[in-house]
C-alpha cells in the first residue's frame, strides 16, 4: 500500500493533536500486547540474553533453530477478538534486535531462519481481518546491532573489554537504521493504529558506560518521521522526549497507578500493560500465573481511572498459545461477553465508591463492579433520588433497593442514612469472576 499521500503532508507533532484523534483508543479500553522471538526457544525469560550474558555466538543456537511450525495467527486473532480485545500490538523487534518481518537492512531476521518467512504480515493480516487496529512495538535497544554501544543493559556489560569493543561503534549509524526500520514497518503495512517504543534510560550509567536518551536515538527526528508517515498513529512515551512535546499514550508498566498519571498536573492518555504471568516472553517454568479475580480486576481497576489496558501473551517456539494463557485469555472472554458494556465506551464516574467495590460509568449507567461480596448489602452514598433502575448485569435481574426511612427497627431492619440507598443482594454471589450490578440514573 503507497504512503505517497501520507509523505506530501506535513508532519503532525504531538502539539498538534487532535483532542478526538484518539477517541477510539479510550473507547476500547482492551488490548492484546505480543511479546515474541527468539527468546522463545529459551523459554525462561525474554531478557535471557542479558540475564545470562550471553554472546552472540552463544544466542545463535535460537536463530538457527527458529522453525514455528504450528503458527497460525488466524487462531491468535480470534482468540484476541473472542476475549474481547480490540487492538493488538506485537513486538515486531525486541531488544535482542531479531526482526519478525523481512527487513531490508539487516539479516537477523524471520526469513532468514529455517521458518524461512515473514511472519508479520500474515498476523497483520489476520487481526486486522477480526476487526482489531494494530501496533507494532519497537525495540530502541538492539543487543545484535554492530553499532549499537554497550551499556548497562546490554549482554556484555561486564566483559573485560567492554569500553574497548564500544571505541568502533557509531550510535548515531544505529539511529539511522532505526529510521530505516521505522520506515519499513510503517509503509509496508498498511495503516498503523499504534507504535510502541521500548525504552529510554539517560541516567543509567554503569562501569562508565553511559546510559541512552533522546539524543541517542534521535527522538525528535525519530519522532517527525513517524508522524510523516502516519499521521493519525498513536505514539506511546518511551522516547525521551523533551519537555513539551507530549506523548499520545503514557503506559506504566506492571501496575495499576493509584490515581490517573498525568504530566504538568494535565491528565493524559493511558494504558497499563501487563502479563499473565511474571515475565513478557513465553517462559516454560515460570509459575506466577494471576488469578481469573487478578486478571479482571487489572481491566476493571485501569478503566476505573480512565487508562486502558494492554495484557500480554507470549507464544511459544512453536508458534501457539500455551494452556495457560488460552486459559487467562477465555477468562476474560467470559467475563467480557456478558459485562463488556461496563468497559467499552467506560470511564470513571465522580459518585464515592463502597469499599470493595470500583465504578465505571458511560452517560446515565453507572456500572458497580464488586471485588468483596458483603452478606445482602451495599451501601451507597451520594444516588438517593437519582436511580430509575438496577439491575445485575451478567443476566440482567433486578436488583431492588432501600431508601433513608425514619422508622427502622435497629433490631431487625436495615437502617439507611439520609442521602444513601443500600442495595439488596443475594446471599451468594452470582457464578461471575467480579459481578457487576448495572445502576440506571435518572436523565
């Protein structure tokens, strides 16, 4: 698909945004992050290369031994769809520096391993044939580029040698490969919802060896590129950039923040991004698996704030989703198809929360998730006189409520203070990972 359009018109900056550019991205709410390469083979981590400071003769032995034969990214994107998910975005190269698809500037990459092909765009393809937008997620850092200076991050970190191997390296050629690949990514492939940029860190230095920032990377050249060629594209906020140039989408990283982040006391775009277990890439052994309870109340606790939330999967070298994340995964499509309004379209709601409770509100529904299920009641402050209707959402029974009377038995009823309602509930909790009871305000 040409971009030839798209390189005659001017670059779009992020102060220049559109406030409703984005506004299918706060609708969402959920998507599908994919960490996959050559680390699979590993199975125990996607930063084994470093963890284990191997070199890259060592590393070699995956990308010889690539081969997913079972992949099928029509099964991926259903299953994406299926869960609820809306958008995907796919690591298209990790910091290792093995590339997905086929790259003109480099060699490390899919086609040239014994799978033999490009593997990106067919899971472009089948995502986008589902319905969901797509991002590609691009390591900054490359552990195999020649040019890319070794620094606290990097595999070889503590070789003996290490600031003599740096001496030949030229950061700034590296910058220009990335453009290279940027361009590729963002041409070859039609159009791009998202690019995910992965990470900066200045002030990281170590035995001497500096850390990296935006003049490493050259973020605003990097960055007006971008926008050149995508104009409407999402850029999330590891690039460095300077005071002022705001990113589209901030995106902590394995928690949920206590209150909406915001830059410059202005609230922001964002995302929380997540795995179902304790590490990115398919990890054989590792047992931290969350909870069916955790991994819906990760989406209800990010949407509570107004954030989205991008949950990982990490396939194996075969190319499938293991058992354990196709079952975190039919968690959330189970939740999801009876409860998905109180996500899509949702945004937190301004009325005082229960405790053990979190809300969602889209207009006149405000949507009461309920984390601690409390022996028949629910108090509820500042809704006396605004509710027309409840009701629980997963199967659509009512549920009834009481109002502030001035004559309760304290014995034996229930007293309700003057400008609460309390809710009625069942005894046992409905068969739903978080039940949410749906409350109609009155116009």
């Amino acid at each position: 698909m040409s971009n030839r359009k798209n390189r005659e018109e001017k670059p779009v900056t992020s102060s220049e945004r559109q406030p409703g550019k984005h506004a299918w991205f706060s609708h969402d709410r959920l998507g599908m992050f994919i960490h996959w390469g050559l680390y699979a083979l590993g199975a125990r981590h996607e930063w084994l290369k470093n963890r284990e400071e191997l070199n890259d003769d060592h590393y070699q032995r995956y990308f010889e031994n690539f081969d997913p034969d079972l992949y099928d990214p029509k099964a991926w994107a259903r299953r994406a769809r299926l869960a609820g998910m809306k958008y995907v975005v796919v690591t298209t190269k990790h910091h290792e520096g093995f590339c997905l698809w086929d790259s003109k500037v480099t060699d490390y990459k899919a086609p040239n391993t014994p799978c033999g092909k490009d593997l990106l765009t067919p899971l472009v393809e089948a995502f986008r044939a589902e319905g969901l937008k797509i991002g590609f997620y691009y390591s900054l850092l490359d552990w195999h580029h020649p040019d890319f200076p070794i620094d606290v991050h990097h595999p070889l970190r503590n070789h003996p040698e290490a600031a003599a191997l740096n001496a030949g390296r030229k950061i700034a050629n590296y910058a220009a490969y990335m453009r290279e690949q940027v361009r590729e990514l963002l041409t070859g492939f039609g159009r791009i919802d998202i690019i995910w940029f992965d990470f900066s860190y200045p002030g990281r230095e170590y035995r001497g060896l500096p850390g990296k920032g935006r003049a490493d990377w050259e973020s605003e050249r990097l960055l007006e590129l971008v926008r050149e060629l995508q104009p409407e594209i999402i850029v999330n906020n590891r690039l460095d950039l300077p005071p002022g140039k705001l990113p589209d989408v901030t995106t902590p990283e394995q928690y949920t923040p206590r209150v909406a982040p915001a830059i410059a006391s202005q609230g922001v775009l964002w995302e929380a991004c997540h795995t179902f277990s304790g590490s990115w890439g398919y990890h054989r052994d590792e047992d931290s698996w969350k909870s069916p309870e955790q991994i819906i109340q990760l989406l209800i606790d990010s949407v509570a704030l107004g954030g989205n939330l991008l949950m990982n999967v990490g396939p194996t070298g075969r190319g499938t989703f293991d058992t354990r994340a196709i079952a975190a995964l039919e968690v959330y499509q189970n939740w999801m198809e009876v409860n998905g309004r109180s996500i899509y379209g949702a945004g937190p709601s301004e009325y005082p929360v229960p405790a053990g409770c979190r809300y969602t509100q889209r207009g006149n529904r405000l949507y009461l998730h309920v984390y601690n299920w409390p022996y028949r009641h629910i108090h509820i402050e500042g809704t006396a006189d605004r509710i027309a209707y409840a009701q629980f959402l997963h199967d659509a029974s009512e549920v009834r409520w009481l109002s502030q009377t001035k004559e309760v038995d304290s014995n034996i009823g229930v007293m309700v203070p003057e400008g609460m309602i309390t809710l009625e509930l069942p005894v046992r909790r409905p068969d739903v990972t978080v039940p949410v009871i749906e409350i109609v305000l009155k116009a």
